[in-house]
C-alpha cells in the first residue's frame, strides 16, 4: 500500500510539471511569434522602420479587406482631393417671351421671337497638367458655355477657356492659368476588376469636394446620352455619382484616377458611369493637339439580319443570318458616294466577316478619316463589292 502511494504521488508531480512545462513553452512560442510577424508581416518580408501594415492583401485575383482599409481610402482621397476641381458655368437658351396669346395680332412677329437667358451650370473636373493648367471634364460641362469658372479646394479660382470638346465621347480639356497648382495622378482602366474599391469625388449639387465610395460594379458598358450620342467601354460603379458630379474624377484605393464620371440612371439606386480613364487619356491628347477628333464613319443606319430572324433570310435570299442591313444611306455620306443602297445586306469589310451591326461600327473605329475600306454587300441575289472612302462624322465636336 505504501509503494501504491509513492507511485500516486510521483504520477501527480509528473503531470504537474509536465502542464507547467506546457504552459511556458506556450508563452515563449506566443512571443517569439509576435516578434516575427511584428518584424516581418504576414507576407514573410522584412519590414522597414516606420512602415505601415498591408492596408490590402491580394490572395489571387480576389481583394480582402483589412482594418486598415478605411486609412488606405483617406489617403487616396487626400492624394487626388486637391486636384478635384468645382466647374460653374454660365450659357444663354432661346426662351419664348411670356406675353399673352391675346397680343399676336396686335404686336409685331419681332415680339414673339425667342429671346435668350441666362441659364447656369454646375459640373466637375480633374487637373491633369499642373504646368499647363489642363483640366479634364465632360463635354457637356461645357458645351455652349459663354463663361467658365474654375475653383480649387484651396479657394483660388480661376477663369477657365475650353482647349477642345468631344461630344461622341464627352470628354472636354479646360485650360486655367496659374502657378503652383495640384495634379492627379491617372491610373490605367485595362486591369480593373470587378470589385475593385471605386471612389468618387466631385460637387454634387454643388457641395464641393463631396467623397462616395463604392466598388467597380462592371466593366465595358454602353449607354445612350441625352444627345443621341451612344457612349462605350464605360466603367459601372455603385459610388454616389449625382448632378454636378460630372466630369469628376473615379479613383482606385491608391488615389489614380480610373474614370471620369459622366451619368447616372436616374430612375435607379447605384447605378452610374464613368469614361474610362484610358479612352478619357487618348481622346484628350487629341484635343490637346488638335482641339478635336476626327471620328471615322460611313453614314449608314443598320439592322443586324440576326434581329430580324427568318423572314429576312428568306425574303433577302440569304445563306444564313449573319450580316447588316442597311436601313437608311445619310445624303452627301462616304456610303452614298460609294454607292451603297437601302436594303444591301454588308456580309465582309475587308475581308473580315460581318456577323452584326456591331461589327461594323467596332471595325469602322479602328480605322482613321481618310482610309479607304471595301464592303462586300448583298444585293438582289448578288455579291457587290464596293470601295469607300471613310469620313469624319460631321457632328463631332
């Protein structure tokens, strides 16, 4: 019985010390671990004096949030903030003078004519050149205006003079004169993603430098402008873009711009648009250069063959439903002095086959005014080749 109890007691001492054994190695692994991800991170690298933690990790293509995620878009904004600039325009509309029917046969015609008035505009921009003074915005920010003011979130402002305007793409460059001013840095729309972190700055309603936050919803939207103007390769986001936002800057998490804003749906929640930054760059050096661009076209209306199914295989004779249907010819246009007809079914430029309409406009915009381009089109049973010569089309601004 007395060994019994020797043997007990010296198990229970054994466990004692085996559990404080545990518990020290336990504490000395939990420092020794926080000492290396204090000095390494969680990405294994050494970390310099002073450096702050990762504000966004990447695992693959997919964005993970950390705490730090709410500093990383402060930061952006101050980057880009300074740059962001208020856009006040002032332009003159035709209105008919408010006088009573009742007076027609009495004063002269000259009474009723319209009259203009003076009408005023809010909008948004972006200092791309702090040496030229080059602002980007949207074209209708500044179309017709007879004056432009120009006012920074440091409280200068400035007269602003329009260097060139597109309506096709709605991108304007606005030159201010003055020194020591901000820029912004552009980024590159080709690597965006989905997801990505999307912040709007701008003057919605005229409350300046008002910041949205959001992600990049889509990627290569099209949407119809108020003008008729059909707008491509734009970027979706779910950041607040409201009136006066337009031509304000879109920025990633790092502060460069990404987009220029330009529309909304209005009759929905966190749906708006944005041009994106690469086509924004290319169309403002042009205007830079030139104060225009020049956009090629062959002045046809068109009807994919596809849309109009059956019937029209059969009643164009068509071996299958591929091509586009020239619905209309535009008088005095590259398409009517090359001879192309109404109801010519386009089935080949250049060689290439044309499936829809929308083949037709994408290979159109590659080429440059002035390229002759050959259509093969079906007519009456018959394969036409027609050479044409492409135009500027006459409402780019």
């Amino acid at each position: 019985m007395q060994a019994m109890k020797s043997r007990y007691r010296g198990s229970t001492l054994g466990y004692l010390l085996a559990a404080l054994g545990g518990v020290i190695f336990a504490v000395i692994f939990m420092g020794v671990g926080a000492f290396l991800f204090q000095k390494y991170g969680s990405a294994g690298e050494a970390a310099s004096p002073g450096a702050t933690r990762p504000i966004q990790q990447l695992h693959g293509n997919i964005s993970v949030v950390t705490p730090e995620s709410g500093d990383a878009l402060t930061a952006a904004v101050k980057r880009v903030g300074p740059a962001v600039a208020n856009i006040d325009t002032t332009y003159h509309v035709a209105t008919d003078p408010e006088l009573p029917d009742m007076f027609r046969d009495v004063l002269p015609k000259e009474f009723f004519d319209p009259v203009p008035k003076e009408s005023k505009g809010k909008g948004s921009g972006v200092i791309i050149d702090s040496k030229k003074g080059l602002v980007l915005t949207n074209a209708h920010v500044v179309t017709s205006a007879t004056t432009i003011r120009v006012s920074l979130p440091d409280k200068r402002e400035f007269e602003g003079k329009v260097l060139g305007s597109d309506s096709l793409t709605d991108i304007a460059v606005v030159q201010i004169k003055g020194k020591n001013l901000p820029q912004a840095e552009l980024g590159t729309s080709r690597d965006l993603d989905p997801g990505s972190w999307a912040i709007a700055i701008g003057n919605p309603y005229g409350y300046q430098n008002t910041v949205t936050v959001g992600v990049v919803s889509a990627l290569d939207r099209k949407l119809m402008a108020p003008g008729g103007n059909l707008l491509e390769h734009l970027i979706q986001t779910d950041a607040s873009i409201n009136p006066g936002n337009s031509g304000g800057p879109l920025c990633d998490i790092r502060g460069r711009v990404i987009g220029i804003n330009t529309a909304i749906v209005p009759y929905a929640q966190g749906i708006g648009f944005s041009i994106a930054v690469d086509q924004a760059k290319e169309v403002s050096d042009q205007l830079i250069k030139h104060g225009k661009i020049k956009h090629p076209y062959i002045g046809v209306r068109l009807q994919d063959v596809e849309e109009l199914g059956k019937d029209a295989i059969q009643y164009f004779n068509l071996p299958d439903n591929e091509g586009a249907i020239v619905v209309t010819v535009e008088p005095k246009s590259p398409a009517e002095k090359a001879g192309v007809q109404k109801g010519d079914v386009i089935r080949e430029i250049d060689h290439k086959k044309i499936k829809t309409s929308e083949d037709v406009v994408n290979y159109v915009t590659t080429r440059k005014v002035g390229d002759a381009i050959s259509l093969e089109v079906w007519r009456k049973n018959a394969v036409k080749i027609l050479k044409l010569k492409l135009g500027d089309r006459p409402f780019s601004s």
